[in-house]
C-alpha cells in the first residue's frame, strides 16, 4: 500500500514539473516569436504553376497550346533525356495507364517507325517519353500543356513503347 501511495505522488510530481517545463517552454516560444519582425510580404506567388513544384521538371521549358493555337496543329519533336525513375501517373502505347493519382491525360494516336515513336495527348501539363530498345526510357527536354502531337526519337536503338506523364 505504500508503494503505491509513493507511485501516486511520484506521478503527480512528474506530471506537475512536465506541465511547468511545457510552460516554461511555451512561454520562451511565445516570447521569441513576439521579438520576430512582421511578417514580409509575399514576394512570389500564393500558387505556382505545376511545372515548378514538381522537382524534377522545374527547369524545363512548357509549350502551350493556348498560347500557341498554330503549334498544336505541328507534330512537335523535342529532345530528349534519360529518365529517371519515377512513380508519376502515365498513359502508355499499349493502351495501360498507371498512377497514384487521376489521370487528367488522354493519348491516342501511337505510331511507330523505327527509332521514332508519335503520340497526340491532350492534358494540362504533360511530358512525353519514348522506351529503346537499348533498355532505357527518355522524356522529352520540354513540357507541353493542351492538345499536341509530338514525335520522340530514341538516340540508341529502335521504339520499343512510350506514352506520357501526367505533371498536373
């Protein structure tokens, strides 16, 4: 009976010093965040546009076709990069689609001739991508958004797949 009389007081001394260091600590927090200047005025935008919060398409390039009505009607043929691994939502040749996410990307159109492979998609942001014989898949070097119609052509080897990823 005694232990447990000490186990009881041992317990209410531990919760009443945690409740004092969780005041201590929470006014030390709010005294620092009172000696911070104003907050700055956003300089950049609430929202960016989808190409730079993805990390790895932050550098490239996007082609439009709201802003550029005659291009979508241009099979556009970009260069292309080795890819790299990735879990991004995509539409394939061969009619499969796969994704963590709702694909806002359609594809259609697939032709193969040799090293070349030409897809026409349709989304708000997307980037095509061819598979090689050589055993390696490469995306296109820049981004499109809107209806086009692009040709990726492998740098080794012959088209074997392709598809797109959709960035939205």
């Amino acid at each position: 009976m005694a232990f447990g009389k000490m186990l009881s007081a041992i317990g209410v001394a531990s919760a009443l010093a945690l409740t004092t260091v969780g005041t201590v600590g929470s006014a030390a927090f709010a005294a620092d965040t009172a000696a911070q200047p104003a907050v700055k005025p956003a300089v950049q935008p609430a929202v960016q546009p989808a190409a730079q919060t993805n990390p790895m398409t932050s550098a490239l390039p996007v082609i439009s076709a709201a802003n550029n009505t005659a291009a979508a009607n241009e099979v556009q043929t970009p260069s292309v990069t080795l890819a790299q691994p990735n879990n991004l939502p995509s539409v394939h040749s061969d009619g499969t689609a796969q994704g963590i996410a709702p694909l806002n990307l359609v594809c259609g159109n697939f032709s193969f001739n040799g090293p070349s492979f030409t897809e026409t998609c349709n989304g708000p942001l997307w980037q095509p991508f061819i598979d090689c014989s050589d055993g390696n898949r490469y995306v296109s070097t820049v981004l499109f958004s809107g209806q086009f119609r692009v040709r990726l052509t492998c740098p080794v080897g012959v088209a074997v797949a392709g598809g797109a990823f959709d960035l939205s």
